[in-house]
C-alpha cells in the first residue's frame, strides 16, 4: 500500500524538520495540552517525532504550508508483549479545521496504512478533547472503558486495527470437537 502524493486539498509529504519547524507555534490549543501532558513542548514533540526513524511520519500540507504532521512507531520494547502494536499520532493547526473532508479521508486513509503494518495501532488522549475523541471514532477507533492518569490529566486509550486474525475464533463460532 503506497502513501498517494495528495488526497483532496492536502499534500503529503514524508515530514522534515523545515515542516516542524513552521507548525511548532501553529499547533491547535488542544494538541499543546496533549504535548505539554507527557512532558514535552511542542518545539521538543514535533522535532523528536520527525527524527525518530523507528517509523514514518507524513506532513500534510495545503498551499505550500503544513497543517499537519502524523506517524507512526513501535511500541517500546517490553510495554505489550502479546502483540505487535504501533503508535499513531497527529499533532496539527487550526488549518484542519478549512479543509475538514479532506483531512478526515487523509487520515483514514493513513490509520488504515498504519493499522496493516502492526496487529492494532494505539495511543493516549485526554478526555477532556471532544473533538480528538469524535474524530478518532469517524476513524473507527475503539476505546478503552476505564480513562487512567497520566501527570494529572484523565487520559482514553484507543485502538485501531484493520488486520484480520485467522487464528481466533469468533465467539459466533464453536470449534469442532471430533
């Protein structure tokens, strides 16, 4: 599955630090509260992601300027030793907000490559941001039902997976006994 060049108005791009370096101080309210919660600043969030070569990030951009950056990871060794999970994340402008169609097929279209690289793909999110919660599940996330702490703040796992496991049995099917 290649990543296309553009999706409706949104160019993407493989990110680079000229891309993080225009967004670090454009970054909707939201996603600094989320940055500043796990303890970077947005300078620090943006600028590691896009170094980190462990897995891919993309910059979408419209008229030349990114409105975004979004990527990928493993999970860190050791933290699910029961599947093979990557990290999804997006940290974007109020930019979104002018091209929302095309960003939602964008993303969808990114969550789904995503998701085919690992058995599900997951992060954190506060409770507190609506929109970030209603987008992930246009993007058919699934969510954690008990919110934990992380630096005082009320935080929602989610998930998205887009493999099919062959090797489970539905809990529609019984195994044949004979």
């Amino acid at each position: 599955m290649a990543i296309p060049n553009r999706i409706g108005s949104i160019d993407i791009e493989r990110a680079r630090l000229e891309h993080a370096n225009y967004l670090f101080d454009k970054l909707r309210k939201s996603d600094e509260h989320e940055c500043r919660i796990q303890g970077y600043t947005p300078w620090r969030a943006l600028h590691e992601a896009v170094a980190d070569q462990s897995g891919e990030n993309f910059a979408l951009i419209v008229n030349g300027n990114p409105i975004a950056i979004t990527g990928h990871a493993p999970v860190p060794e050791g933290s699910i030793d029961w599947a093979d999970a990557g990290i999804a994340w997006l940290l974007g402008s109020d930019e979104i907000k002018k091209n929302k169609i095309s960003f939602y097929k964008t993303t969808k279209y990114l969550i789904e490559y995503y998701s085919k690289l690992y058995d599900f793909v997951t992060n954190d999110v506060p409770l507190s941001n609506e929109t970030t919660l209603q987008w992930l599940t246009t993007l058919g996330c699934v969510f954690s039902l008990e919110p934990h702490i992380t630096n005082g703040h009320e935080m929602c796992n989610f998930i998205y997976c887009e493999k099919k496991f062959y090797h489970v049995i539905s809990g529609t099917e019984k195994p044949e006994t004979s």
